[in-house]
C-alpha cells in the first residue's frame, strides 16, 4: 500500500481510481463496511482502490477547546488500512484555510482533478467543504456536474445506535472494552515505541517494556491488564500496567504503558508495538514494598496467562480481527 502526505503530490498518480473519503478514526465496523465496498468495486473495474484521510484530526484544527483524543494515530490507522487491500493512502494536511475550501472547488480541484475519481464512496452523514456546505444532496450534483459516481454506504447500527467514533472514546473511557470491541470489529489497542524505563521490570524478574502514549491518545481507566502484543508482526500474550507507577518514583512522569511478555527475551528498544487491551485484572495500586509488588506481579502474571491462553485457545481472536 502507497501512502501519499498531501493531495499535490498525489497529482497523476492515479487513472479513474475508486476513491473512499473519512478520517476514520478508529477504523470501526462502519468504516470496515465502506472501505471493503470501494475495494470490492476497485476490484470490478480493475482500477485501484485509493483512501482519502486527513490529519491532524479536524476536531483537533477547529475546535481545540474540546481537548479532543483519538482512538487510533495516524501510524496506526494506516497499519489497519493496509489490511483491507487498499492500493493508496493519501493524507490531506488540515487546516483552517483547507476547511474553508467551497464544495466546488474540492470536488473540482482534488477528487477529480488531482486524484482523478471515477467513482466516489462515503457515508451518508458525509459533508464536505466550508461550514460544512457540501451536503450528500450537493455532492451527487457536483459529482453529476464533473463526471464521477456518488456512491453513498448507509451508516451501519447497532440496534437503534448508530456505529460511531464518539460513542467509541466513551466506551474506552468508561472501559467498557467488550463493547467497543463490538463496535470496533476488533481489541481496542494503541501503537507506539517502545522506550528506556527505569528497569525495574528487570530487577523483579519481570523484564518490561515502556510506551509512552500520545497524550491526545484515548486510554481505558489506569490498572493492570491482560494483553496481546504484537512485535515484529508476531504476537505475544502478556500483562500491562497501565498508569503513574505509583510505587516509585520515576524519573519520566505521566501515563505510562509498562508491560510484560509472556516467553519474550528480545531487545525491541525503538520498535513500534502495538498493544492491544483483553481484560482488566484489576487497579493500580501502591504497594508498602517490593516484595509486596513482586507478589502480587506473580498473581497478575498467572491471571493475563489464564485470560489470554483461553482466549487463544477458545476463539481464535487475532490481533487485527476484523468483522466483514
């Protein structure tokens, strides 16, 4: 998979491409289902299949009162994206003066002009251009107007609820993971590097690694957790702390990710991992002691080791899952 920054440099790269437009964040089952389609239809016409996403976040330009977060990075979302047969990705930068873009002129000047559309997906909250204007009703008059097709994918529910991302950040937060696992198609996860500690991990006999998230990342309440990661494109079963390390003092504050590998012995200091969140086994605590920690670190061990072996086991649930 191609991945282009900027609408310019993606000019003549493209011949009646099937273009699917949102900043899917997330990549949720709504999302799933349009993407999948416009691949599906790429395929029919023997053309490419081409993604176009925007970052930052437009929350993040427009309204940075609301302190927005994300579910998923732009890293991350592309490593998604590149499983569903997706031949390009090309971010758009935005910006106040990319929002403030008439209807016309974007359908113009970028679908059919620089990305050279055929066909066009998105979904039918979908709008477009300055204060919004683009309306769907709009877009299939300019798409009519400049010679493409408007394909329009109806939202997908879930009972009565419409699948979205701001219902999502909720479930996180409130850490109702089975649930936005649900929505999501796949375990919520976060993708980072994998950083110094303070070593620790090592001298209890639990060798860690350290990721430190994005603070504009969405996170589940502070505890420990059982989790899979993937390293290397391989996964391991393993034990995360996610919060302060409230027991000692460490010389880097803030949120941090420490987490145990099951049968790992590898050095992955600058590796990007991505982790992904099983089950809550409990909050983080402080203890009185190391000793006190080293026990309880043995008890959090043989528990992510009982929820990630059964889960293995049982259902066959892969790290990037996805419901089609």
């Amino acid at each position: 998979m191609d991945v282009i920054n900027g609408i310019g440099n993606a000019k003549n790269r493209f011949h009646n491409a099937v273009l699917v437009i949102g900043i899917f964040d997330g990549l949720h089952i709504g999302h799933q289902k349009l993407i999948t389609q416009a691949v599906n239809r790429a395929l029919e016409l023997k053309t490419k299949a081409v993604v176009l996403t925007f970052s930052p976040h437009p929350m993040r330009v427009l309204h940075p009162e609301y302190h927005f977060k994300k579910i998923s990075s732009l890293p991350y979302r592309l490593k998604l994206l590149d499983q569903f047969g997706v031949g390009a990705v090309v971010v758009a930068k935005f910006s106040k003066r990319f929002a403030q873009m008439s209807p016309e002129r974007f359908a113009k000047n970028y679908l059919r002009g620089a990305l050279n559309a055929t066909e066009v997906f998105v979904g039918d909250d979908f709008r477009f251009g300055m204060e919004r204007q683009g309306t769907i009703a709009r877009f299939g008059e300019l798409a009519k107007r400049l010679g493409f097709t408007l394909r329009i994918v109806p939202q997908v529910l879930q009972g009565f609820e419409k699948i979205s991302s701001t219902l999502i950040r909720r479930m996180i937060e409130g850490g109702e993971l089975a649930l936005a696992e649900k929505w999501l198609g796949r375990r919520f996860g976060i993708m980072g590097l994998v950083e110094h500690g303070d070593g620790r991990g090592q001298k209890l006999g639990f060798p860690t690694i350290n990721v430190y998230p994005d603070p504009l990342q969405i996170l589940p309440p502070q505890g420990v957790y059982a989790v899979y990661v993937e390293v290397n494109k391989k996964i391991y079963a393993g034990v995360a702390n996610l919060g302060f390390r409230k027991t000692f003092h460490t010389s880097r504050p803030g949120v941090n990710l420490e987490a145990y590998l099951f049968d790992f012995h590898k050095n992955i200091y600058g590796k990007d991992v991505v982790v992904q969140f099983v089950e809550k086994i409990r909050d983080e605590l402080k203890f009185d002691s190391v000793s006190a920690l080293s026990a309880q670190m043995k008890k959090d061990v043989k528990r992510a080791r009982s929820i990630t072996g059964n889960l293995l086991l049982n259902n066959n649930n892969m790290l990037f899952r996805f419901d089609k």
